[in-house]
C-alpha cells in the first residue's frame, strides 16, 4: 500500500469552488486561495439563519497512546462513510500546528485512504492562520514592553505581567526567558516565556468569537498584567485591541478543503486539548450546521480532554446541541491501559476499564456513544471482536469497526449508519457544572466526575488566584482544565482508569478575552519540547523537489 503521503500526492482534486457551489455557497461567500482552498464569509450565517441546523456528531476517543489511536483518521472514514450511505456531510478539523507536525504525532489530516487534501498546504503553513494568531499575540507583547519603556502611565506592575509571547514549534529553550537585556533602550528586564501557539489566549478567542466584532470585543478584553494597585490591564488599556483585530479580520473565516472522496472540510484554528481547549472553531460548527445534514466535528485527545470542553465550554458559548458522540478504540490502545502493548487478549480485557471510564464520561453528558474501534494492520480479527464486545457490555449504543485507512468511506459505512441511528435518538445533553457554582466546585466537578478522581488539591498559587479572580468577578467563568492527555488524571504514569487519587492545581490563568478560566494541573507546560528523534527528522524534499518524510 502507497504512503499516506504518496496517495495524498496522487489524488484527484476537485476545484473548490465546485465543492462550494454542491454545499449551497454563493460565489461572494467564498474567497478563492489557489484552486483546493478557500475561506467562507460569515455572511452565509445571516444568508441562512432560518435553516434549520444539522445534526452535531463529536468525535472523541479513549485515553491515547503518545502515537494518538487515529481520531482524526476516523473522523475522516466516518465523513467518506456518510457521503457513501447518501448523507451530506460536513467535516469540521482543528488546523495543523507545526510542532507536532516536526514532533512525534506528525500532522493533523488523517491517513491512508481516508484523509483531507491538500495534505501538505493542511499541515504546514496552509492559508496563514497559525502566523496570523501568531502576529497578533506578539503584537500585543511588543506594545505592552513599549508601553512600560515610554513611561508606564497606566502604572503597570512589571512583575504582574502575565502575557507572553508565542511561536508555533516545540522549543523547551523559550518556557522561560529574560527580555529587556542590553541597556536601558532595550526595554524593562524582566523574566517571562514563550508558549506554542496553539495555547496562545489568541488562539482561543478566534475559535470562540461569533463575528468579528465579537472578535474584536474578546481580544479588548484580553488581561495583561494588573497595576499597582493591582487592577487588571487590558489590550483595550494599551490600544492593541484594534491592529489586532486588522491581522485577524481574513483569520476568523474558515477554511474549506475535501476529502479524498469530496465531501466538504471546515478547517479551522488548531487549539490543543492538553494546554487548551482542543476543538476546531464555534464560527467552523455554525456554518456547518447551515449546510450539512450530518456535521463531524473532532475534539482533542480523550473524553476527558477536547470532548468535555467542547461540549462544557464551546456548545454552552455557541448554543450548540450535540445529538450523538463516536468514541474511538484500538485494541493497542486496549492492550497498553492492560499493561502490555504487546500483549492480548488478557490485557485487552484489563485496559477495558479505560474504555468503561470514557463512555462513562459520555453518559455523564447524557449521549450515546458508538464506539468506532479503528482497526490497525496487525490487529486480529478476535482482537477487534473483543473490543467490540467489551464497548457493548460498557454501555456503547453501537459498536463498529473502522477500515478506513484501507477502504475509504467503504471502510465506514456501518460505523455511518450506527452513527445516523444514534443521532437519531432523543437525549438529555447537560453540562457537568452550572457556571454560577464557584470555581472550586466547578473544577471538582470536572475532577470528580470526568476524571474518576476523589477530589481536588489546590496549590497557594492556584488558591490565591481564585481568590483574586473571586474580587474581580470572574468566578462565573467556565474552566479549562489543562493536564496530560496521557491519563485520566493528572500523572501520567497512572494509566488505564485509576482510583483513589486527587488532582493538584498548581496554578490558575484568567482568560479574560476568551472566556474561561484556565487551571494548570500537575507539571503542565503550555510551551512542549522536542524528542530526541522528532519527526522533522524524516521530512525532505527529493531530486523532482517534492515532499517527503511528512504524514
């Protein structure tokens, strides 16, 4: 079978603006980059604000191994499936950051026969999004040194300052820095970092805004630092918000490519799961739903990571209403939680627990879960039986395998029909917390009842924090926890689905802008490193100047 890369090469595309055309856009409402890309004009929101929306299919998955369990590819298989049953489907993706791209996951379009193209533009610099939230939160940080160079007159404290500079590749050398070195001219010399971009508040509020004056309000209300006096200082405060807003305003329109098999891709911010909120953007779902039947949206990670901020932190910003979640499997998956990736059946049985615990989460949201076990090449036939017996006895609605790598959408399709008769069932959607509960409760709530913790164990840091943001009326703000992805909690050493532990808060971040809290678990960085043998390593260009090495 050819490399994930070599079919991407190799495909036939369609123009886009055909795509556009066959999902119901007007030619004003798309703006052309190149022949196989394009953004969407958020008018077609107002165009079609009274048709009614499709249904909303999130895409989610047990705790991973690092390598990840093909989510992604998944998504993709399921999105070819529904086009093959006669569905319209729409496919809604985070965009692609270049840190895991040249890291360990490698890039963020799926594989084999069921990825989004054009695969390389997805996963390097595509349409310039990435650069742009990058621009714009650097913007702010130079204008927030030279305001402190030339007078201070709003009496920053130095040592207050919170915001910090971004770059979008793993690099463990910029967590911590001093800026200012060098003389007077130079600027304040003061202590400070760097985080991927990805984590960047920035990030966040692009995904979360609803227009561009809501843009434009959010990045107004970024908090920088406090004063003296110790209150809050805003982009607003330093003139920022504006320019800001003018790098952004082409940034908020989504993306859209296909897949291999045509259907339409919204591809849209690129928010982690582990250091932040993990889902593509709210504007990316909302026009999706005016014009798809089904929309699949990917969250990051596990349930506990991207699916439980989606549903408790986008859906309750959008109004958005889930109708049904797919939780992905694989039998290593399985056999790694059992304590031997190597292993079988015995350990398949063991790491179960892991899946019981996930489509527990989803429960606790009150949907149904079909369990897509994405079948890998050396996965045997009773294997993937087992799985699919143990997400039954787990509680699964349905429990389907996933052949997309090697079938296409055909390697989907009853994976699409159990999905579409999921989502056809009524359901009770709730959140895990109410937002006028305090910030201890709704942290503990997410402990408690996503994680299967005994509680939680806040830091000074992270107690002193509450108790600022409690004076300055924050504590109606939803939380964004951010942890390993790795474990349920926030150890990663404790894999499969443990008990008997309580989850430390060391430190918590006021997303002003965005609109939530952020609670910094265990030794979190929002800054990752590269491997000692990262996967930029294999990529090149050959003798003919093509790519290779990237997947």
């Amino acid at each position: 079978m050819p490399s994930s890369l070599e079919i991407a090469q190799a495909a036939k595309l369609r123009p886009v603006a055909e795509i556009a055309a066959e999902i119901g856009l007007e030619p004003d409402e798309v703006e052309l980059y190149g022949s196989y890309k394009a953004k969407i004009s958020l008018g077609v929101l107002d165009r079609l604000a009274g048709r009614p929306d499709g249904k909303l299919i999130n895409v989610t998955a047990i705790t991973p191994t690092p390598a990840g369990e093909g989510k992604t590819t998944t998504s993709v298989a399921l999105t070819q499936g529904l086009g093959k049953i006669g569905r319209n489907p729409v496919l809604c993706l985070r965009e692609a950051s270049l840190g895991p791209v040249f890291g360990i996951k490698g890039g963020a379009a799926g594989a084999g026969y069921t990825q989004v193209v054009p695969m390389e533009d997805m996963n390097l610099h595509f349409t310039g999004d990435i650069h742009a939230i990058g621009a714009a939160n650097n913007l702010l940080a130079a204008m927030l040194e030279a305001h402190l160079l030339h007078g201070n007159e709003l009496g920053i404290d130095p040592l207050s300052i919170s915001w910090r500079r971004c770059v979008d590749i793993n690099d463990r050398a910029l967590r911590d820095i001093v800026v200012g070195l060098g003389g007077r001219a130079n600027g304040y010399t003061r202590q400070t970092g760097y985080d991927i971009t990805a984590a960047s508040e920035v990030m966040a509020i692009v995904a979360v805004s609803r227009d561009l004056q809501d843009l434009r309000k959010r990045l107004g209300a970024i908090t920088v630092g406090s004063t003296y006096e110790g209150e809050p200082v805003t982009a607003e405060q330093l003139r920022a918000a504006g320019a800001m807003t003018v790098l952004l305003k082409d940034t908020i329109k989504p993306n859209l490519v296909q897949t291999l098999e045509h259907q339409p891709v919204l591809v849209h911010c690129g928010p982690f799961a582990n250091i932040a909120h993990g889902n593509n953007s709210l504007v990316a779902d909302r026009v999706a739903l005016k014009l798809g039947d089904y929309v699949v949206t990917e969250s990051g990670f596990g349930s506990d990571m991207g699916m439980e901020k989606f549903f408790d932190i986008v859906c309750r910003a959008g109004g958005l209403r889930p109708s049904a979640t797919v939780l992905v499997a694989t039998v290593k998956a399985l056999k790694h939680h059992g304590g031997d990736q190597n292993g079988g059946l015995a350990e398949i049985e063991v790491g179960a627990a892991n899946l019981r615990r996930h489509l527990g989460i989803v429960k606790e949201f009150g949907l149904k879960a079909v369990v897509a076990v994405n079948r890998f090449p050396n996965d045997t036939q009773e294997e993937v039986d087992l799985v699919k017996k143990l997400a039954l006895e787990g509680g699964a609605f349905a429990a389907e395998v996933n052949e997309g790598y090697d079938k296409g959408g055909a390697g989907a399709e009853a994976l699409a029909e159990a999905v579409v008769a999921a989502a056809d069932q009524p359901n009770s959607f709730d959140y895990l917390y109410a937002l006028d509960a305090s910030i201890e409760q709704k942290i503990e709530s997410i402990a408690v009842k996503a994680y299967g913790g005994d509680g939680i164990f806040l830091l000074k840091t992270a107690r002193d924090k509450i108790a600022q943001f409690n004076a300055n009326g924050l504590d109606r703000l939803p939380i964004c926890m951010a942890k390993t992805h790795l474990s349920l909690s926030h150890d990663l050493a404790l894999t499969n689905a443990p008990t008997d532990f309580v989850v430390t808060v060391r430190d918590i971040r006021a997303y002003t802008g965005a609109g939530w809290l952020v609670a910094l678990c265990g030794d979190m960085q929002t800054m990752p490193g590269l491997s000692k043998s990262p996967a930029a390593f294999n990529v090149d260009i050959d003798a003919e100047g093509r790519t290779v090495g990237l997947f």
